[in-house]
C-alpha cells in the first residue's frame, strides 16, 4: 500500500488567510484509492451544504464548498476531476487534456462518501475502485484540491501547490502525489 499525507494551502492573495486547516491522508491500496480529508478551525463562516437525503450527480458543485481530486496516468494527457460535496452529492468528469473535451465519466454510476461535520473540524472520506478508469499497474499523479465558500460569498482556492497566475487546478504539473 502507497500512503501519503497531504497539506493544502490557500491560493496566495491580498486577503489575511483564513483561519482553517486542510489536512489528510490519500493511499492505494492494488486498485482501491482512498482519500481523507480533514478541515480544522472556525467553520462558523463557511457556507456548508446541509447533508441531502438523496445524494446525487450534480454539475458544478465547484460553485460552492467542494472537495476535489484530479487524477492522471502517468505520461498521459488524459485525466479525471472528481468533486464531492458535503452535502454528499458527487460528479466525476474525464478530460482529454488540459481542460480538453470534459465529459462526465460514466464509468461512475455512484461515489459513495462519508462526511462528518464536527464541532471544530469536517471530515470527508472517499473511499474508490479505479479498476473501471486505470489498471493496478498504472502509476497515476493526483493533484488534491479543495474550494472553499464563506458565508459572505467569498471564495477561497486550496491546493497541494499553486503553479499559475490564477488558481487552476487543471495545471498537470500540480498533480504531485505519484501513487
């Protein structure tokens, strides 16, 4: 099993960081990927979806508090977005290339998810077989992402790394953990 752990930090800009943390931990497991993530602080000012009964695909869960991964095979344009609300709706696209031909990945009928809303701190745990997109054998590069929404619509951009001008998570060379 390959495990790492994860730190993400905020897209540089003129505003005073926000008081939060974004931590967690992502392995592999053969072909099992799981991924955790952990935010810590004054949750008080984010804008956190309710939990929703039935859980679904939706289209553009970035426009709100989203946690996200983009996995690519090593040597490969090709790549996937993944994005996972707290309310536990999910989509998963597959991308050609660089923001090239985004389709939703059907291979996915489900991304089944747990979120725990605590106190000081949320959890989201994905746990994921990739058998249907990539072989065991494949090395793949994942870049691990989250975009945050406060209360007063401000948006806040999370990353492993920032390589552009502008937050874009798209960037390959920012998909840094090699599973």
């Amino acid at each position: 099993m390959n495990e790492q752990t994860f730190s993400l930090q905020p897209f540089p800009s003129n505003e005073s960081p926000p008081n939060l943390k974004i931590s967690g931990n992502i392995a592999r497991n053969g072909n099992k990927l799981a991924i955790h993530y952990m935010v810590e602080g004054d949750l008080k000012e984010i804008a956190i979806v309710s939990p929703s009964n039935t859980p679904s695909r939706k289209h553009e869960l970035w426009k709100d508090t989203c946690f996200e991964f983009f996995l690519g095979i090593k040597n490969s344009a090709q790549y996937w977005e993944f994005n996972l609300s707290p309310a536990g709706h999910w989509n998963a696209y597959r991308l050609d290339g660089y923001r090239q031909r985004m389709q939703e990945e059907i291979a996915f009928e489900n991304l089944a998810f747990n979120v725990q809303n605590q106190a000081n701190g949320l959890v989201l745990a994905l746990d994921v077989d990739l058998d249907k997109i990539v072989s065991a054998e494949q090395a793949i590069e994942v870049g691990i992402t989250t975009v945050i929404k406060y209360r007063n619509d401000e948006v806040t951009y999370w990353a492993l790394t920032h390589r552009g001008v502008e937050a874009d998570f798209h960037l390959r060379d920012t998909f840094i953990v090699k599973l």
